[in-house]
C-alpha cells in the first residue's frame, strides 16, 4: 500500500490535485466518544498507557471522518517520565512535572536506552494500530522535540515565555546541553522504536521552538532535530519524517534542508503563499488552517481552508490546522473543512 498512500505520496515530493487530510490532536476532546472512553479509563496517563483504549481513541476520528493518517494516541511528556521525572496532571490547568534545574536532578536521571519497560505500552498501541487501521490509512508516530521537552522538564510545567529554560542555557550550559543530549538520545530510541512497532511516518513537534531566536534556534532547534533526524534515516532509511517548529517565522525557510525532514509542518501565523514560495520549494509542507476555524466555522472556513489548498496546490501538500484542534471545537465544523479540503473546486 505504500505506493498509494496520499500521505506517503505527499511526502515523497508528489503533489495531488487533491490534497491528504490529517488533524492535529484529531483524537481529543472535542469528540464525545473519546471522552466517553477517557471516563472508562479514569485519567489521561492511563488512558495513553492502556494500549486498547490508546488504540480505540486513535480509530476514533478515522470512523467518523475518514482522515488520510492516524496519529498515535500518547503524549510528549511520556518520555521524560520514561526517564524518570514524575508526571502527574493537574485538572484544567495541564502537566506537572518534578523539574530538573541541578546536577543532582540530572543525575538522578535514567539513562536513554532505559526508557523501554516504561514506554512499551506505547509500542504495543503502535502494533495494534497496525492492525486495526484501514489499508488506505498511514499511521503516524511522534516525539516532542528536545527543546520542547526540556523547557517542561526545566520548569515543571509549560510557562509562557519558556523563561526557566532559557534561563538554564543562559546560567549552565553544560547542565542544560547535558539534558537536551539525554532527551535526543531517548528520542531517537523512542521514535525507532516506534517505527519498528509499525509506525509509518513519524513527528517531531517542537512546541516552542517559537521562543528560541537567531543562533539558538539554530543551535537548540535545528540540531537536535538533524540529530534525530540522521540517526533514524540511517536506521530506517525508507521512513519520512515530518518536522513541526512551531512558530519559527522566517526560521522555517531552510528548516527542511537544515534538518534532513521530509516535510515542514507550519503553524498558522505563517502566510501560505509567503510559505509556499520559501518553504514548500524545499519540499513537502504541512498546514495550516487556524484552529479557531474549527469552532466558529461558518463561510470563513471555507474560504480559508480553500486558500490554503489553492497557495500549495503547486507542490506537496498535506492539508493540516496550524496548531492542535482545541476541546471547544465542533464536530461538524471537521466534516466541513474535510468536505471543502476534498471538493475538486477548492
């Protein structure tokens, strides 16, 4: 099936008169079944440790709309638990995490390639995953970046600003660059695994790559990203891989050669037309409708989702919000977007 894959198709450079749909945070919140099915399993964490109920909450969004991919139903912060911070959720307000800001907090660490026994529930949705999914459907695995990663680890939580990670690198370099090499290490074990579990495409979503400026970004966003990248193409060679800094600006012109992803994902702060002359000419893009058209809908929606196909109609493509769908979202307003994404009029 890989040959007809319009995912795969997409990544391998090809543009289609029609392009692939996928949403991120497709299985969520905004969907009554999937809180049905997170009331069954009591909490978030064991709802992505449960490999059933993870698999069932992924199939979801594919029932009931058809999307071209599935992304694995897990979280980011799952690997810096697997490394043995404590992760714990806070109702309404998101994750919390024991931090790591000394040198006794990293060495208390585990090391990357001890993640598995932790993680491997994870793998065991990708397999099932595997089976459940229809032929046509690519599966997609994923992986907070680095940076992303750490900035929680730093702070214990998300701030707005990524304050106490910028802090760290600023006041201990070689504690912070010790963390980010520990967290890439792990990712690349993860994200492997992942692949041999069955994952077809993986994502590497840098959450607050926004945040990281001029050398920085390259420094901290790029290279830990063409770390990954280099690591998993040597390993699993024929496997693309989809790159979201999100944010990045005029950053993301060259992100793709920088890095070695397959494609770039674009928040929706980017103008596609700008992104289609500066970025698409590297290769495939992802994106990028803003996720607030997913809850008032209406004529805007159309219209916006139909720029957005007609700006990248030159190149690959796969259709995609600018950020992750949001739990107010409606329901029909999906099935719009899907149905405007697929009208050959778009």
């Amino acid at each position: 099936m890989a040959q007809t894959k319009t995912i795969l198709r997409a990544l391998a450079g090809e543009p289609q008169d029609v392009p692939p749909i996928w949403m991120m945070r497709q299985a969520g919140r905004y969907l009554p079944e999937y809180r049905a099915t997170r009331a069954q399993a009591g909490d978030f964490l064991s709802l992505c440790y449960n490999s059933e109920l993870a698999t069932e909450v992924t199939l979801q969004p594919i029932r009931r709309y058809g999307f071209d991919a599935a992304i694995l139903f897990a979280d980011i912060l799952l690997v810096p638990q697997a490394l043995g911070a404590d992760l714990w959720f806070v109702t309404g307000e998101g994750p919390r995490l024991s931090t790591v800001t000394t040198q006794a907090d990293f060495d208390a660490l585990k090391p990357a390639d001890d993640i598995h026994d932790t993680l491997a529930p994870i793998y065991e949705t990708v397999r099932l995953l595997t089976r459940e999914l229809p032929p046509q459907t690519t599966l997609i695995g994923f992986a907070g970046a680095p940076w992303t990663v750490a900035t929680y680890m730093i702070a214990g939580r998300g701030t707005p600003d990524q304050g106490p990670a910028h802090a760290l690198r600023q006041e201990n370099a070689a504690l912070f660059e010790a963390l980010l090499a520990r967290i890439t290490e792990a990712t690349i074990d993860y994200l492997s695994m992942q692949i041999e579990a069955g994952a077809e495409v993986v994502k590497i979503f840098d959450s607050w790559a926004g945040s990281l400026k001029g050398e920085a970004f390259a420094k901290y966003a790029v290279e830990p990203c063409r770390q990954i990248v280099a690591a998993l193409k040597q390993r699993h060679p024929a496997i693309p891989i989809i790159g979201f800094p999100r944010e990045a600006g005029d950053a993301y012109v060259g992100f793709a050669k920088a890095t070695g992803v397959d494609c770039v994902a674009l928040d929706n702060s980017v103008d596609p037309g700008w992104a289609a002359a500066h970025v698409q000419v590297d290769g495939c893009v992802q994106g990028n409708l803003a996720s607030a058209h997913m809850v008032a809908g209406g004529q805007a929606l159309v219209d916006e989702t139909r720029a957005i196909v007609r700006a990248f109609a030159g190149g690959p493509h796969i259709f995609n919000l600018g950020h992750g769908i949001t739990p107010d979202a409606d329901p029909e307003n999906v099935q719009l977007m899907i149905d405007t994404v697929r009208d050959n009029k778009s």
